[in-house]
C-alpha cells in the first residue's frame, strides 16, 4: 500500500506544480493564400493579435518564417514562403505570450520528427536532481485526426523508468488554459513510468484532487524513443470522453494549456519533482494553405474624392473580391499613367475577399487638369484594372455608389432584394463564369423585390444594379 501511495504522489505532483496563467486568447479567422503562376513562393495572410512565426515543411526539414504586419495593420500578419509539397502549416508565437497552432500530420504511424512543432525549450542543468535524464531540455508537439503526440528531449541519451528502488516518470500535462492555480484545475496527464502490475502503469491518467479516490486512467498512451526523443501520444477520443474535459474544452474554438513534468520517486522520500517546463498554449486545429487560383478577382464600387485648387488633391477607393478567397498580392492605382501608388484595407477590414473588402489611397497630389484613375490589382501573376475618369461619363462617380441589400443570403430558392436605391431600374444576376443568367426589372420607387430563384443552380452569383448612377455590385450563394 506505500508504494501505491508513492506512486499516487506522482500524478497529484503534476495538479500542484502547474501554474496556468491567464493568456490572451489569440484572434484568428482563417489562412488566406496567393500562389503567383509559374513560381514557386506563396504569400501567405493571416488574421492574428499575436506576433507570430509560421512553420512549415520543406524537403523533409521544419521551416519557420517570421510573419510581419500587413498594409500597416497590427493584427494582420504576411509572409512569404516557398512552396511546400505539404500544405499544412503551423503557427509559434512568443508575444504577448507563448502559444502555437502545431502542425497536422497526415500520414500512417507516429509521425517524424521533422512534422513536430516546437512547444518551449527549458534551461539545462535547472532541475533538482544529479540524473541527468529528469533535465528536460525541449518538448514539440504534434497532432493528427485522431491523437496528440508530444516529443521530449532531456539532457542524456536516454529515459529510464527505474533503478533499484528509485523510480522515475515523464509526463506531457494538459489543462484548461483559462484555469488558475486557486481553482485546483483538473489535469490530464501522459504519464510514462515503471509498470508495476496492479499498482501503477504507463497511461492516459485525469487527476482531480489529492486522494486515491481522485486519480482515474483514461486510456492507454503509446511510446518510443527516437533520436534520444521520447514520443507519447494519447488518443483525442480518450480526453473528448472524459466529461470533465469537455466541460471547458470548446470544440469549435479548440485551446488548450500544456506543460512538461519529470519526477523521481523513492520508497524513503517519496515523490519530487525534479523539472517542469514554462507552459504554453496550443489551438488544436489542422491549418492548411488555400491554393485555389480558379477565378480572377473582380473590381467594383469605385469611388473617388478630388479637392480642386492650388495644391489640388485625390482620395480614391474600390472594392475587391475574389471567389477563390486569395487576397491581393498587389493593390495599387495610378492617375494618368503615372507610377502605382499603393492602395490599403480600410479601416475595419476583416478580410472578407469573397464578398469584397475595400482598398484606398492615401491624399493624392495632383494637377487640376487630371483625366484618368486606373486601380490595378493581383492575386497571382496576372493583373485585373478597373479605370475611372474624371468626367464625363458613367464612370465619373463623385457621388457614393447606390444600395441595396439581399436576403436570405445563402439562400435556396427565393431572394428577397431590400432597400432599393431610387436609381436602379435594372438588376442583373451573373454566374460565376460572367454570364447572365437573369434580369429583375425595378420600377420608379420601388423598394424592394422578391425573386424566384430556384431554377438556377446551386453556387456563387453576383447582382449588378443599372441606373442612373454608378452600380453596385452584390454576391449572393446559391445552395
């Protein structure tokens, strides 16, 4: 009964040593991506308040990248990268503090170490005891479709479980990342330790408190040791099971907090820690690169201000969109052929390159006797233009675009039109290949207009008013 008790003092060991402290959770929306034809680098977007790195493989070999700020905004972040044969990519952030997105493995068996993300590196020599092999000195982490996998390093070349009457355990530890040190959090630990029939094996184990009654095994973990790296990994069926774990676990916002644990363990002194890792907080979510290029991205909704005079100027704006979803490698306009200026999101952008985001310039000095704007934008290594001028025609727009509201949107088989400006007289809907496919005529003040859909097929199609003014354009999703 004392050794089992010793062996209990281990897993409580890993409930009263975490620390988990509260963490900015990180701000994401999804991967956007332009692949240029013909070349062999991707500029990679990503929507994030945290100041990260991006990882990814690249013959055989880790590759990370640091990301930088796009068009001036703080919370999105660029890279460019080369082509990898794998698509699926990872995320490490050390600011405002440590997390990472690790990267998916694909294939059959335990992945390669080239596939594991670093989680947190730890000091060589800052643990409690002469053993070199309770010295921890990194930890990686990976995932797949069905398990978690962790890689530990430590200071000598292997991972003993016993000698005589000392034992030793390793253990990976998972909590809940919005957890405190007060509230005794549940843990869910990797444990890999002596086999002792009956009494304590290696596993899957959830601790809830500090008795016997507290400590529950559940589900088995797998192990080996490659290039001196100990690998554990659990199935996620075991921890999604488990009631307490889904308790605070969030499938469709899938954070967790991790830490790294050695202890040594004796029949006279019983069980000490001898190293812990800094924790750090992962996003358990297959992050892949879009590499779609099917369509040219469309402009629309042009507008511009010009304030005439001595020092005369120009503000102009359009939307893009682009139904792969790639964001624009290059966004700028000229005034008369004249060199490209660069275009930015607007303020509030949120990266919604399907339905259109809108890009402006800064002031634009200019001559009183200006004539022509040309937007040019790309997502690959074509461009599209868009041409505006300054008078004279159904391009001079001074004025904002007219309006109007579609819904529901995705719809299935009837389109409700709302809010109708007073000069449509015509709406045209297009598919996805530029075609009409219909024509909704509008009468003299009418608001809105209901519209039978149902014969068209499922997919993405967008709405052109015609009018007086200046049109606008619209995108609907047909199911």
């Amino acid at each position: 009964m004392k050794s089992t008790n010793i062996c209990i003092l281990l897993l409580v060991l890993a409930l009263l040593c975490i620390t988990v402290t509260g963490w900015t959770q990180p701000n994401y929306t999804t991967v956007y991506a332009s692949e240029p034809y013909g070349s062999n680098q991707i500029d990679i977007l990503y929507n994030s308040n945290h100041n990260e790195s991006l990882i990814y493989q690249l013959d055989g070999e880790l590759v990370t990248q640091v990301m930088t700020p796009w068009n001036a905004l703080s919370d999105w972040q660029t890279c460019t990268i080369t082509i990898p044969v794998n698509y699926n990519i990872g995320f490490y952030s050390t600011i405002p503090e440590l997390w990472l997105t690790p990267l998916f493995w694909e294939g059959i068996g335990t992945p390669p170490l080239s596939y594991f993300t670093p989680l947190t590196s730890d000091p060589v020599g800052d643990h409690l005891f002469t053993s070199a092999w309770l010295d921890i000195t990194d930890t990686k982490v990976c995932m797949s479709q069905d398990r978690l996998y962790f890689a530990m390093r430590n200071n000598h070349t292997s991972f003993p479980v016993s000698s005589g009457l000392t034992y030793f355990a390793y253990m990976p530890v998972v909590v809940d990342p919005a957890s405190s040190p007060e509230e005794n959090p549940i843990v869910f630990g990797l444990m890999y330790t002596v086999n002792v029939f009956g009494i304590i094996s290696p596993g899957l184990y959830k601790i809830t408190g500090t008795g016997l009654n507290d400590l529950v095994r559940i589900g088995n973990i797998e192990s080996a040791v490659v290039e001196q790296n100990l690998i554990l990994s659990c199935a996620k069926a075991d921890l999604l099971a488990d009631s307490d774990f889904m308790a605070w676990f969030d499938p469709d916002n899938p954070l967790v907090a991790l830490t790294t644990t050695t202890s040594k363990i004796t029949l006279t002194s019983g069980s000490l820690q001898s190293d812990l890792t800094v924790g750090a907080n992962m996003l358990l979510e297959q992050r892949t690169i879009p590499v779609i290029n099917a369509y040219a991205p469309v402009l629309f909704e042009p507008l511009y201000a010009f304030e005439p005079g001595e020092q005369a100027t120009l503000t102009a704006s359009i939307k893009y969109s682009d139904l792969d979803g790639n964001f624009p490698r290059i966004a700028s306009l000229s005034i008369d052929g004249g060199a490209e200026l660069p275009l930015v999101p607007d303020t509030g952008f949120l990266g919604n390159f399907v339905h259109g985001e809108r890009f402006t310039s800064t002031s634009i000095p200019l001559q009183n006797t200006w004539s022509q704007i040309r937007f040019r934008f790309s997502d690959s290594d074509g461009f599209v233009y868009y041409t505006v001028n300054s008078s004279g025609n159904e391009d001079n727009i001074l004025a904002p675009p007219v309006k109007f509201s579609l819904y529901p949107n995705p719809t299935t088989d009837r389109l409700q039109i709302k809010n109708l400006d007073s000069s449509i007289r015509e709406l045209l809907v297009y598919n996805i290949r530029g075609q009409k496919v219909l024509s909704l005529a509008v009468q003299p003040e009418q608001k809105n207009l209901s519209s039978d859909v149902s014969s068209l097929n499922p997919g993405i199609y967008f709405i052109k008013s015609k009018g007086d003014l200046s049109p606008a354009v619209k995108f609907v999703i047909l199911h």
